[in-house]
C-alpha cells in the first residue's frame, strides 16, 4: 500500500518513534545457537552510558555462570527498513562460550528503564551426541516470522499499515515474541526434563540446514510449543532422521504449516505465504514458500507427524470451544498401549483439561470409528498404522464444523517412530505434574532413547462393551475392558498385535499371574473358571522379547447380578432410601421392581428405592429384581430393621450407621452415601484385596445427624488412578456419644 503527503509523513513520524523507543532497551545475537568455543556477539542499544550484563543456565533453577560489568550503552541508529534488512548495530560485546558450559538454553539480562530485557540463546555440544542423544530443537523459526519489531512481521495483524513483510532479519531484536513462545512452552518441558534427571542436549530449527547431517548424532528429537515454520532442509533432515531409526517426539501445534526458505547465511527467513507471488513459483514448486499441504508444495506434514492443523483447529482460543465450557481435554483411547503404561488411564478419560493441554492451536488426523475406537482412513497421507491415544474436538472457525486434534503415535519398518502431542499447550499438562500426562512422557523418553526394540502394540481385541457417551461435549463410542460372563458358558478372546519393525508378536495369556493360553486366541470354559473368585482379571499379552502389550479384562462371572448393598437399618419415622445397582451382561440399564417388600416402600424402574417409615418397628422383609432386555435376572433379598430410638439403633453390633455406593462397579468416580443417626465423625478407607489401605476420605469436622456423601475419584494417596480389581470400603464412625463402628462393602473397579 502506498502513502502520500501528509500519510506518509504522519507514518514516517510514527514509524521514527517506534524505533526509537524501540532502540532505548533492546538487543539481539549474532546467532541464536553457538556451540563451546564458538563467538557470540551481543547487540544491545540502551539509554545507560554503563550497565551489566548477567548470563544464566535456565532450568529448574536459574543459575548465573558469567556477569560482564561496565559494558558501554548509548543507543544505537535503527533504519526504517530493519525488519528486512536488520539492524546493523555495532557490537556491543562478545564472548567465547566455555567448554564448562554444558548443552542448554541460556538468558543474558540487561536492565531497561522498565524492567529486565532478556535475550535467549541455546549452547550446542560442540561434539554433538556426546552428552546426550536426545536433542531439543527450539522453533526459533516460529519466533522470528510473528516478530513486528521495526514495524513488520510475516503477518498483517501486527505489521504497520497491516501489510506483512515476505522476509525478516534474525538481526534485530524481539518484541514480545520470547515470551509468548519460549516461556510459554518450551520452558516448561526445559524444567521437566531436569526435574526427571533426564539429559537432553538443545538446538535451533536453523542448526538443520545449516548442517543436513546434524540429527545424525541424536536418537531422539523432541520440539515443544509453536513449529509452524520448516525449511525444506529441516523437513529432509527429519525425514532423514525417522528413515534411521530416529525418535520424534512431537510436542507441538499447528507444526509444519508453512514453508520457509533462507538467504544472508541464515540471517534471513522468506516466506511469501500466498505461493502466487514467490519468485519460486512455478519454476522451483518443491520450494515455493506457501502451505506444505497445499499446491504446489502438495508435501501434507501427516506424511511425516501423521497429522496437521488441516484436519485440527483451535481450542480455548479465539472463543472456539473454550476451557471455560469444559473444553481442552484429550478423550483417552488405546489406553493398553505401552505409552500409558502406569498411568491407569482408561478407555474414555479425559486427560489434561485442568491445563488445557488440547490448545490453543492442534493438528488432527481424518478417522472413522471402529469397534469403539477411532482408526485413520489414511486419505489425508497418515500412516495407516498411526495408532490414535486421544481426540479433542478443534475448529478453524466458530461456524466450520469442528475437526480434531488427534493425539497418537506410529512406527517404522526401519525403527523410527513419532509420538505427536499435536498441540501447542500440551507441555502445560506437565508443568502443573499432570500424573497421567507425566507418566506417559517419562515412558516416551525412556523407551525412544534405549537402545531395545520399541514394544509390540495391539492393534485389535475382542470381546468389548461398545458405549456411546458424550465427552468432551461430543459423541463418541468408547471401548470398555470390563465384561461379565456366564458361569456355564464358553468364553472366547482374541487379541491380535504388530512389531515395531514387522515381527510377530509371541501371545500368551494369564490370568492372576497364571498362564493359561499361548495363541491369539483364548477360550475361557467353565473347567478354567472354576480355580479363580467371581470376579477376577484376565490378561492378554503380544510379547516380542522381554516386552510386550497387555490388554486387561475386568471378569465378573455372572450374567447379572446385584452389586450395591442396601441399608438395613432405619429408625421409625425417618426416611429410608436405596439406589440399587446391577450389572448385566448385556444391557448397561436392566430394569428394577420391588417383587416383595412393604407397603412404605416404592421401587422405579431405575432402581430407586423409597419410603418414610411410620411408627412400626422391627424387620421388614425385602425382595427386589434386575432383568435385562434377553431376560437375565438377579434377586436381592434382604431385612431391614426399624429400630424405636437413636439409642436402639446406635446400640445395634456394626449398624450404627447405613452405608452404600454408587455407581458400583466403578469406571471413574463414585459416591459413598451414609446416614447416621447422632453426630460423629466420619472416614472411609479404600482397601485392596491384600490388606493394604489405598487412600482415606475423611469428612470434614463433626458431622450432623442424617444423610452425608463422600466421593471417590479412583485415585490413591498419590492422586495416581487405580488399577482394575476388587476392593473393599469400610467407613469409620465415633459419635458425640462415644460409640464408634465399622461398615465393610465391596468395590468392583473397571
């Protein structure tokens, strides 16, 4: 856009003070990455004649390694055209990087008039791989293409007269940019990685073209936060990389959505962005700077990170599906698969939405649903075998239908593999030590950095409970590992699995640590039955080696059957309420009637037990029934005792209080629903079958006389999920009175 007369000279003016408020307090590198021994020349235009510069290792802690007193200030000439052509500012100072400076990302402050100006750089192993061979890349590229200091960016938005420059210098110095990309992501997972004691050496996205063979002294690559600018010597570096057994691991968003290309020795990022207007086009297409999923680059980053913002979109952004509405969540699937190992994550949980962690902008892949799980078509070039670990709904617009970030992982026929977080925020789960979220990056790292074969995976099993429920604000069926089975019938299984590399997969199944089949298949009759309790897990495993994938079943051998107890004691003229529960083999809502009972009492059909009590007293007979839609049926018999006084009912051996739990079996949360009748206080132990107490919930001060209830979110001390099995509540009473009791009842947890 052209400006004449008095436009221009009010933009010239405008853009004159700009640039020099600008200038007052600010600096730039001579590079961005250095490596021990190497220069680094420092840039810096400030009103102070004098001033320190202090230069710190960032990590948990940020620890000084150098301060240089009494460096000259003064500020420094700035031409109008620095956001092209730089700054060209003389050196203010440079030093040597000491060979005691280990592999890392370093701040050098400054003071300004407001505040401390930071500048970021990484120190590279001079021999690369030699500390570590995991290398994290900064999205350096990222930074500079929203920087608008000097008056332009790569975009419109935050450009003078919101024309966007096709290049931008690497010297002048950032805006804003650090600390809405670094501090934002990156450093998150800079103080994880030291918080886990694991080693990692640093770069830049411009460390792979400036040497094509840099990845080659790594096994493992990880990029944090915003990557959305890639050289097409990146691009080749890391499909290079994967081709040799390289590990990705993919902890961005949006990533890999422009092409860019370098002049001035990397000093220098073009991106034209509208592929018309590049000189390149159509002479050289591979190298046109536009969209790599669009034409005439036609080069879909799913080919090499299985997904891209194309099928994804934004969450807790820009008012689309925000966190405030219960948005920026991962719906969990797959959950057997190695990844999760530890973390007791099921099938249908949602995982990071305290933090967000599917945001602000995510990559997806196209899916359809199958057998309770979402499986990639492939029509958008992810590879077939990218196995989906989660789904968020995300959008392009308010008024697009809603795409997905698709969180998962493959591997290849040569040994490499991607872990794609497919999301910009996902590092903010592990800030805030989301357990599962943590879990599963500590397995990440630990199995691409060994140097074993990554584990098999189970691509496929059967039987299942299907379930179509709404998470996350939409539909989606969910695969549930809990089954009941008929004591008198003959049960088959089937897990099916791939290698990393294309090996077989040796399978076995046990159930309690007993072998009890070595196929793909397992048949479970009642003779194999008749060993094990009621309610007990089977396992089955594709093994390659010593590591394997395990799918758990949680069994109850029944077709139906009655799992909550009732209240079986009540004072006369109070009221008495029971939610009874049953499971069916195959309906998840049999339905409930009172066959016997007395006449204060109505059952509904959901299995809602009620009735105020009148001036009778002693036992009441019960009889109550669950049918399913083929039939199965299950009775519940029990007596309830109407005791005269709070004293009689208090006096009554371990019925001083009634107790119960819904729902029962438990997938992630229940309800501990108690009455007393004076006032105590209260707790209740969650127990395994071994004895040992899990975690206690306890009520809050002296409670009152009456109802109270207590939730349980399946988690330990720890706040780490439970595992499937059986487990026992009892609930500890000591009233006002003295009197103290105990109430016992069974758990079944899925």
């Amino acid at each position: 856009m052209k400006h004449t007369g008095v436009g221009a000279i009010i933009l010239a003016c405008l853009l004159l003070f700009h640039q020099q408020a600008n200038a007052q307090a600010y600096g730039y590198l001579s590079a961005l990455s250095v490596a021990q021994g190497e220069k680094l020349r420092f840039y810096i235009s400030t009103n102070d004649a004098k001033f320190d510069l202090i230069i710190s290792k960032l990590g948990s802690q940020k620890k000084e390694v150098l301060t240089l007193h009494d460096l000259p200030g003064g500020i420094q000439p700035t031409s109008d055209s620095a956001f092209i052509n730089g700054c060209n500012w003389k050196a203010t100072t440079e030093i040597v990087i000491p060979s005691s400076w280990a592999s890392g990302v370093y701040e050098a402050d400054f003071p300004s008039a407001d505040s401390v100006k930071k500048l970021i750089f990484v120190v590279r192993e001079k021999d690369l791989g030699k500390h570590s061979k995991i290398v994290v890349c900064l999205t350096a590229n990222t930074w500079h293409a929203y920087n608008n200091w000097g008056g332009r960016s790569l975009y419109d938005f935050n450009s003078y007269s919101q024309t966007a420059s096709v290049k931008v210098s690497f010297d002048r110095p950032f805006t804003d940019t650090l600390k809405n990309n670094y501090f934002r992501w990156a450093d998150k997972l800079v103080i994880w990685l030291e918080d886990h004691h694991i080693d990692a050496e640093f770069c830049v996205n411009t460390d792979l073209d400036r040497d094509p063979w840099f990845l080659s002294h790594y096994k493992v690559y990880v990029n944090p936060g915003h990557d959305e600018y890639w050289s097409k010597a990146e691009r080749n570096s890391l499909e290079t990389f994967l081709h040799y057994a390289g590990r990705i691991i993919c902890l961005s968003g949006n990533t890999c959505w422009w092409q860019v290309r370098f002049e001035d020795s990397l000093r220098t990022m073009v991106c034209y962005r509208d592929s018309s207007i590049d000189p390149m086009y159509p002479l050289h297409d591979s190298l046109v700077t536009g969209n790599w999923s669009r034409s005439p680059v036609n080069d879909p980053p799913n080919l090499l990170l299985g997904v891209s913002f194309e099928h994804g979109g934004f969450i807790n952004s820009r008012n689309i599906f925000p966190q405030t509405l219960g948005y920026g969540g991962y719906t969990i699937f797959n959950s057997h698969h190695w990844i999760f190992g530890g973390t007791g994550a099921k099938n249908g949980d949602v995982m990071g939405a305290q933090d967000a962690i599917a945001g602000y902008e995510a990559d997806g892949a196209l899916f359809n649903w199958h057998g309770g799980f979402p499986e990639v078509t492939g029509e958008d070039k992810t590879p077939k075998n990218f196995s989906i670990l989660g789904i968020s709904p995300a959008a392009s617009s308010a008024n697009l239908p809603a795409g997905h970030a698709t969180m998962g992982y493959y591997s290849t026929s040569t040994g490499g593999a991607v872990f794609n977080g497919s999301s910009t925020d996902w590092v903010k789960g592990i800030d805030g030590d989301d357990s599962v979220q943590s879990q599963m990056l500590a397995n990440i790292f630990w199995r691409f950095n060994s140097y074993f074969d990554l584990p098999p995976e189970i691509t496929s099993y059967s039987p299942a409970r299907i379930t179509h429920d709404s998470i996350n604000h939409e539909w989606v069926d969910i695969n549930h590992l809990s089954m009941m089975l008929s004591a008198n019938t003959i049960d088959t299984f089937t897990i099916h699995g791939r290698g990393p590399t294309g090996k077989k997969p040796f399978y076995s199944w046990r159930i309690a640590g007993k072998n009890v089949g070595f196929d793909s298949v397992f048949i479970l009759t009642p003779e194999l039955k008749k060993p094990f309790p009621a309610a007990f897990l089977l396992e089955g495993c594709a093994s390659i080696g010593y590591d394997k994938a395990v799918v758990d079943w949680a069994l109850l051998d029944t077709t139906m059957r009655f799992l909550s107890a009732p209240p079986i004691v009540c004072k006369k003229h109070s009221f008495y309420f029971y939610q009874a529960v049953a499971a069916s083999l195959v309906d998840e809502h049999p339905v409930y009637s009172m066959v016997y009972g007395p006449s204060w009492l109505k059952m509904d059909w959901r299995g809602k037990l009620t009735g105020f009590v009148g001036n009778q007293t002693g036992d009441q007979t019960v009889i109550l029934r669950a049918i399913d839609s083929k039939g199965n049926y299950d009775f519940q018999t029990f007596n309830v005792h109407i005791a005269d006084s709070v004293l009689a009912v208090a006096e009554l051996p371990d019925n001083v209080v009634r107790l119960q739990c819904f729902p029962n079996p438990i997938t992630d949360q229940t309800h501990f629903l108690f009455t007393i009748e004076e006032k105590a206080h209260a707790e209740i132990e969650i127990i395994d079958m071994k004895g040992i107490r899990i975690t206690t919930l306890s009520a809050k001060g002296e409670l009152r006389s009456g109802p109270h209830v207590l939730e349980w979110n399946r988690t330990d001390d720890q706040g780490r999920r439970v595992a499937s099995g059986i487990y026992l509540c009892r609930l500890n009473i000591i009233t006002s009175s003295g009197k103290s009791a105990s109430v016992i009842e069974k758990l079944v947890v899925m």
